[in-house]
C-alpha cells in the first residue's frame, strides 16, 4: 500500500542524457557530503542498494518498458517487485516536509523512446507525491554523438551503426516535447 500524499511531498527526478555527467552528479550526492548537504535543504535521494550503492535507479525505471529479453518475465516481475518494495519503504518512513531526489539517466532515454512508459512512471510516482518535477540534463547534440562514437569506437564497436544509434540517443527535440507532454514545462 501506498503512503498517503500530502502536499509537502514533492519528488525531483534527475534524469541525464549520456555523457552529460549524471553519473558523477549522482556520486557525488550519495557520498557523506552530498547526503549532508541534502538533509541540510530536507532533500532525501533514493539510491540503489550495495553492492553498487549511488543514486542510479535506471534498471528500475526501464522495467515500465517491459522485461528485457535477457530476463524471464518472471525473474523481471521479482526484479520490479523487490524494487517497488524498496522505493515504497523509502518513501513511507520519508521524514515530513522532505523532499526526494530520483535520479537515473533512464528517465531521458525513456523519454526519448517511450513518451507511453514515461506517463506509467508519472502515474506510478503520482501515488506518492503531489508535486513532481522533471529535471534533464542536455549536451549540444553534435558534441554528444562525437563523444559517444569515439567512446564506442576503442572497444571495437561497428562504426556506422554506433553512429546511428548515438545520433538516436541525443534527440534533443523529442526529449523536451514529451518531457512538457508528460510532466508539463521541463
């Protein structure tokens, strides 16, 4: 069961695109200085479990697409379902007035791809809080697909088809259109 909402629930998602730094914002924040600062401003983050604990909840908010075809439905189902447990203890023992930050680069990819999966997520995170907000990083999309491709290219990947889907992973464009769809002005 759901913990009731109240007005002073509020939820941030963080959610950047690749190569915008996410992974170091969220590091930062889940070490003892960042959460100190956090508490200071009465904002708790959600962050994953050892043992690769930070603030990356992707794997979580991936599976409102659907199980990945390298998981049985029911191995997915038990993944979503401890999940949900743990975000619903998180957010039933949130102290009043505090705020939570979510972060995990997902929310711009979901965004991107599957503008229906990012309203399940809204939805799913409408039974916590009243007021929910969006924040996405971007990079100049020509400077991410050029970083992106030279990432990809040292381990040996195929160069047109990881240009192709680096191009698709920087859209801009659509990412903000159903950012404002979905939660309003992003």
């Amino acid at each position: 069961m759901a913990p009731k909402r109240s007005v002073d629930r509020r939820v941030i998602l963080h959610g950047g695109m690749p190569k915008t730094g996410s992974t170091s914002i969220q590091s930062a924040l889940c070490s003892d200085r960042g959460r100190a600062v956090l508490s200071a401003v009465q904002v708790q983050i959600l962050t994953t479990p050892a043992p690769k604990p930070g603030g990356n909840y992707s794997r979580y908010f991936h599976s409102h697409r659907g199980a990945p075809r390298s998981l049985s439905p029911a191995v997915h189902a038990a993944n979503v379902e401890a999940m949900t447990a743990e975000i619903r203890d998180t957010l039933a023992n949130l102290p009043a007035g505090h705020s939570v930050l979510i972060s995990a680069e997902a929310f711009a990819d979901i965004a991107i791809r599957d503008c229906e999966a990012f309203k399940r997520i809204r939805d799913y995170l409408g039974e916590f809080f009243t007021d929910l907000t969006f924040q996405a990083y971007i990079r100049e999309p020509l400077s991410y697909a050029c970083s992106r491709f030279q990432q990809g290219v040292k381990p040996g990947d195929q160069g047109p088809k990881l240009l192709k889907s680096a191009i698709a992973a920087c859209d801009v464009a659509t990412l903000i259109r159903n950012a404002n769809e979905v939660f309003g002005r992003a």
